[in-house]
C-alpha cells in the first residue's frame, strides 16, 4: 500500500543539513518540518549590469533549502522574459541605478519577507563562492547573531556578505552617504573561506 504524500515534499540535505538539492542524502520533510528551517533571502544587485545571465549564475548556484526567497534589483533594461523560469523570483526595477550601492540595496530589502532571518548580498558583478564556503557563511550567521557576515578569500573581504534582518530594516533609514561602511565597522564578523 502506497504511503500518501501529499503535504511532503523530498529535500537534500548534507550532513550539516544546510547544502542544497545536490547534497549526500534525500529526506521525505512534511511542511511543518520544513517551516522549521532558517530563512535567509538572497539579494542579487543587478542594477548596473545588463547581463541577465550573471542574475541566473547566481540563482542557480545558491540553490539551497535555507534560501527561500529571491530578490533581484535590475535595471529597466533587463529583459524580464529572460527570468520566466524563476516563478518565485521577486524582480525589482533600480530607482536610481547610477548612485551608490546603499540606494539599490534598500530597493531589494523594501520586498522583504516578514520571516526572513538574514539577507545574503550578492553584486551581481562578483562571481559566485563555492557551496562549502556559502555553508561556512551561513552557519556563521546563525551563531553569530547580529553581525554581519563577510567571507575572507585570500585574507581580504568579498562578497557575500550575510545581513541580519534587524540591521537590514536599520539601514533603510540611513542616508546614502553613511552606506554599507558604516554597518560593516560596527557590526562585521569576517569568516575565512576557501
């Protein structure tokens, strides 16, 4: 006799239960487990570029559980079509893509779930990390509360960074001249990744 399965839905899973689909083992999780998970929401500043595949490169290699949102900033001349087989990607139109990067980021975190825990800033000009490095940004984040994450390659920072929500909303209200720099002194927690 089949077991029913509806309302369960199969997600992979590394030892650490943070990897994405392509991890060592396959779980059957019901909603409710999978409710229980962290939340990060993945932010893709795009609205300089003009290249929607740098978008889709970053989409798809940060395909983990714990990523269950998607924001792309982009600008007008982005062609939308390009991104139809993301359905649940939110797409936001750069107000002023000429300005600082503060201005563009406050564009992507307006759009922010309520449940989200954190935000992973991605420029859409910088190649992706490894998933064992995006793995030691994340569980970094966890533990450490209330600190902004940034990845150490080669001993000096990159990208991306892990924003706690609570600065996230924090630097809605700043002006663009204070920017990210003002955060990132107060607040950072470098992490050396590979």
């Amino acid at each position: 006799m089949e077991e029913d399965l509806r309302g369960w839905f199969e997600v992979n899973f590394s030892p650490s239960g943070i990897k994405g689909r392509f991890g060592a083992r396959s779980f059957f999780l019901s909603f409710e487990n999978f409710s229980t998970l962290p939340f990060f929401s993945l932010l893709i500043l795009a609205g300089r570029e003009k290249d929607e595949e740098r978008v889709k490169e970053v989409i798809q290699a940060y395909h983990f559980p714990v990523i269950r949102e998607v924001i792309a900033v982009v600008n007008r001349e982005m062609d939308w079509r390009a991104f139809r087989e993301f359905p649940h990607l939110k797409l936001v139109t750069s107000t002023k893509p000429e300005e600082a990067i503060i201005t563009s980021l406050k564009d992507g975190i307006k759009p922010l779930s309520q449940r989200s825990q954190g935000v992973i800033l991605h420029l859409a000009n910088r190649p992706p990390i490894s998933e064992k490095s995006l793995e030691t940004l994340l569980k970094a984040s966890l533990e450490e509360k209330g600190k902004i994450v940034v990845p150490l390659i080669k001993g000096e920072p990159s990208h991306p960074i892990i924003i706690p929500r609570e600065l996230a909303l924090r630097m809605l209200r700043v002006r663009k001249e204070v920017g990210l720099p003002y955060f990132s002194r107060r607040w950072k927690r470098e992490i050396p990744v590979d």
